[in-house]
C-alpha cells in the first residue's frame, strides 16, 4: 500500500487543496507535488510570489501557509502502478471530519483535478463546504495550457 504525506495546514487555513494521492516523484521525495512537470508550485509562485522561483520545499510550504492555505490529499492510502490517477485501487480516504475539527477557519476546498473530487465525494459525499473543482496541474492533464490553468487557479486562490 503507498500511503500520503500528513497535513500541511494551520490555525490560518482557510482554503485547502485537495490532490488523490502522491505520484511516485512526490512519494520519494516525500514531498508535495515534488514531480518537476508538475505545474502546481509553478502557478502557487506565479499567482502569490511574483512568479519568483522558490528556493526549497520548506519555502513552498511556507507561501502556502502564509496565504491561508493548506494542502491534503484525499487518500490516506491505496494501491497503484505508476502515477496515474486511473490506476488507483483499494483507496482509503483521510480523515477531512477530523482535519476540520482541529482547523476550523477552513471554509474552501479546492480539488486539484476530478479524481481528487471523485474520491473525496465516493468517502463523505458532496462537501459541505463551498469548493472548486479545478483542472490538475498533473502533466498528464494536457487539454488545457498553463496559462488557462493559471487563470483558473488565480481566480479562486485572489479571491479566497
């Protein structure tokens, strides 16, 4: 079983992004979005940062939180080949009733991607919490440019 990476979240979070589960680059580096085609700390930079490169993990994490956002997956574990979302079998969700207990200023989810939103809905059903769905910032998510991407991610992330 692959199993993801705890919470980055604090009494600040307001928003919190939602990915499926870790790809295999993430999972060895034991980081976030870590996979270098990964287009999601490019449009966090971008949309907060002035578009300046971030210079190490911990500085990433530290513009998330800055902003009022968090970052969770919704599988807390599965079985998977690869790191395509379709080959996800035997998920098992993380605990979000617990997660925003103990943060209760989170008010947002922002999926990133449909099969964030399809197992999070398959485990507790539509949130009760207002959300967007967004495009994946995977690579393997190529009908849309970056610059739409970015479009659509900094229309909900500037008006959180």
């Amino acid at each position: 079983m692959l199993k993801s990476f705890p919470p980055v979240a604090g009494p600040q979070t307001r928003l919190l992004i939602i990915g499926s589960m870790p790809g295999e680059a993430s999972l060895r580096a034991g980081e976030y979005y870590a996979y270098k085609y990964n287009q999601f700390w490019r449009i966090i930079f971008d949309v907060f940062e002035n578009g300046r490169t971030p210079e190490n993990y911990q500085d990433k994490l530290q513009v998330i939180l800055k902003h009022g956002l968090g970052l969770w997956d919704t599988l807390a574990a599965c079985r998977r080949e690869g790191s395509l979302d379709s080959r996800i079998t035997q998920q098992i969700p993380n605990d979000f009733p617990a997660l925003f207990a103990r943060y209760p200023a989170i008010h947002t989810l922002l999926f990133n991607g449909t099969a964030a939103f399809a197992f999070y809905k398959r485990a507790f059903g539509t949130p009760d919490k207002k959300f967007y769905r967004l495009p994946s910032t995977s690579p393997a998510h190529a009908s849309r440019s970056y610059a739409e991407k970015l479009a659509l991610w900094r229309a909900v992330l500037e008006h959180k």
